[in-house]
C-alpha cells in the first residue's frame, strides 16, 4: 500500500488584465477564466495595438454540431466570422460506412483529411467518372456543378471543407435525395421508364449524411464509364510533395501549378516549429483564410493607418486576414504549430517584408525606419517563409 499523502498540485495562477508597467487592473466581474487563460494576448495585448480592426478568427468549437447518423457537421461562414466573405469551412466527421449522401454546389468544394480514411466519387459533365480512397494529409477538389459523394472508410474519417464563397452553407445544398423528394412520381417515372411505384421508398427530405456500410475495394466497386476517367484527378497527395525546409519549419504550397484541378482555391501547409515564426509578409492576390491544426500561436494583423490586433490561436480555429492586410503567426508553445493558409485564387502569392527590404537601396531603408547597417546585414534577398532566430525567439511579454 502506498502511504504517500495526497500532494495538490500548485494552484494555477488567475490571469489578470494588468501590464508589467501597472497598466490596466483586476477583473473581479463575471469572466470565463479558462478562455481568458488560451488568450493572454486578448487579455493583456501588446502595448503595439491599436486602433479598430475586426474580430478576424473564430473557433469550430464555439459553432453548432449537425449531428446525423453516420457522423456530424459543423460549418464557419460569414454568419459566425462576419469578415470572412470569400472562403467558408466546414468540419465533418464520418463515422465507418456514413455517406454524405450523393450532391453537388453551386461553389466548388477543397477539402484536406485530417484523420482516417474516405472513398470519393465524381462524375464530370462528359460523363467521366472518378473514384478514389484518401487518407490523412491528402486533398480533393470538386469544381462548381460537379456531382460527388464522400463515404468513411473501416476507421471512419475525419475532414475539412474549404468552399470559395463565405456565405455558403453545406446544409443548403443540392442532394440526390432532396431532388426526389420534391420531383412527382410520375415524372420520375417517366424519365427512369420505370414504374411509380419504386420510388415507393425514397427519402421524404434530404438525408445530407447517413449511415450504410463500409464498401469493398476501389476495383471492386468502380463503374467503368464509357466515356472514360477525368482527365484532371480530383484528389492531390500534398504530404508526397517535397516540403520547403527551413530554419524554423517547414512549408508545402499547392496549387493550380501542381493540382490542376484546383482552379479557385490554393494553400500553403504550414509548420513552425517551437520558438519560429512565420515571417511577417502579405499576400497581394486575395484575402487569406486559415485553419489550425495542431499547437497554439499568435498571430498580429497590421491594418494601416497605425490599426493592428493580436490574437491567440490554437488548433480548431480558423483566422482571417483580409488583402494585403500585414501579419506574421509566431508559435508560443512547445510542439510544432501546423496550419494551412487558404486563398480564393488559382495561385499562392505572398510577399516577404525581409526579401522586399533587402532587394532595397539599403540608404533607402535605413533612412526610412532610422535603422542601422546591423539590420539590414540580417535582410534574407531570397524568401524565406519561416524563421527562427536563437536568442531571438517568443517569450510572454507585453511590454
């Protein structure tokens, strides 16, 4: 028998909204002590913010859960994150067997699997077919109009949707079964030739996803179109890509240049390893929509005209910066912070703040920021997306 007393663990201080300089007080009020404690860069901001800019990130796990059996659904769009009006999100489980049910948008669909293993199916307007199983770290890209299904396979799946318009909702779709529900009887008689009464049994409503059972293998299950396959595969392996390494992490980009397909949307995956940052830069082609994988950071979003806004972020939030808009994402934890960045665009685009001050008369830049020849040594000329300084790197500080 173990005849240790209990020893409790040291109380866990109260974060209060109070700088080092004295700025600020005790909060005593109602509060969410927890959430203020994921958000210490809300609670207490740098002393560099200022200004009004909008709330540009919002959590999966404060939205609502479209549960079905056969898995669930959530979805951010511009009616949780307001700023948000060219991408929106949904996260959706599957459990083994669970359909989302045959469909198609009006926008086109990106997706990255995050967990498990999925079989997907298309059919183009030529009537060539696609069929593929996906696992963790691949995409699949369905342009407008292009009728599809998503089935999980023996361990279920787990996955994020990307659509190019943020007031899309995935709940407001074209289905199969909706279609049926809403079309007489005989006039789906008359166009299968078969009689009235075997559309007896179809669905009232839209069943979105449900349960049935796990399918065989690709080559036992594939319909071989006489038309022949896409000619443009719908799916993208990006963790077989080879990854830009750097100091700091590491980044894999993909596009139109490298999936075709994929015409309005294009990523970056992102890693920043503990104690790096992803440099401070802005894309000049869209707004950015972004998705947290794993780890927590933060990430400031400088607006102009002396605007700028810090907020902490961690795995299951989506952030937004809108174009152009300046901004870094620095990691403030221990384990690497993996995240994707999302633009409605054939193309990724950035521009670097360090390689733009480097290919600069140096005399320019330093009588610009009154800066010395010690700064501009340390500008890279060749882009580097993530960085990592030794002695240079986060510490919780809002001085």
């Amino acid at each position: 028998m173990n005849d240790n007393k209990y020893q409790p663990s040291a109380p866990v201080p109260i974060p209060q909204p109070i700088r080092s300089d004295g700025a600020g007080g005790v909060d005593r009020g109602p509060r969410d002590v927890l959430r203020d404690m994921q958000n210490p860069d809300m609670l207490v901001p740098p002393k560099t913010d200022n200004g009004l800019l909008p709330n540009l990130r919002f959590s999966f796990s404060d939205t609502h859960m479209q549960l079905n059996h056969g898995g669930w659904s959530r979805e951010i769009t511009v009616r949780e994150l307001p700023i948000a009006t060219t991408l929106a999100g949904v996260n959706m489980y599957l459990k083994p067997g669970g359909v989302r049910e045959l469909h198609w948008h009006q926008q086109a669909e990106w997706s990255y699997m995050l967990l498990g293993r999925a079989r997907i199916t298309a059919v183009d307007q030529n009537g060539r077919n696609f069929i593929a199983d996906v696992g963790p770290g691949d995409l699949w890209y369905f342009p407008p109009g292009i009728p599809h299904s998503i089935q999980g396979l023996e361990e279920g799946c787990e996955f994020l949707l990307v659509f190019d318009d943020g007031a899309f909702s995935d709940l407001n779709t074209l289905s199969l079964s909706d279609w049926f529900a809403h079309t007489p009887k005989e006039v789906l008689s008359a166009n299968f030739g078969v009689p009235e009464s075997e559309f007896d049994g179809i669905p009232k409503e839209q069943v979105y996803i449900y349960q049935s059972t796990v399918p065989g293998s690709v080559s036992s299950t594939a319909i071989q179109s006489p038309n022949g396959a896409v000619p443009l595969p719908f799916a993208h392996r990006l963790l077989a890509q080879p990854s830009m390494m750097m100091p700091g992490g590491s980044v894999r980009i993909v596009d139109s240049s490298v999936f075709p397909i994929s015409k309005t949307i294009a990523a970056a995956l992102v890693e920043i390893e503990p104690g790096g940052m992803r440099e401070l830069h802005w894309h000049p082609n869209n707004d950015e929509w972004q998705y947290y994988l794993t780890g927590q950071g933060r990430m400031t979003v400088f607006g102009g005209e002396g605007n700028a806004r810090t907020y902490d972020v961690r795995a299951g939030d989506v952030g937004y910066v809108p174009f152009a808009f300046g901004h870094y994402v620095q990691n403030t934890g221990t384990e690497s912070l993996w995240f994707l960045e999302m633009f409605k665009s054939d193309r990724f685009e950035d521009v670097s703040l360090s390689q733009w001050m480097a290919l600069t008369p140096h005399a320019l830049v330093e009588s610009n920021l009154n800066v010395s020849p010690a700064l501009i040594s340390k500008l890279n000329k060749v882009k580097q997306p993530v960085v990592k300084h030794p002695g240079y790197t986060y510490q919780n500080s809002h001085d």
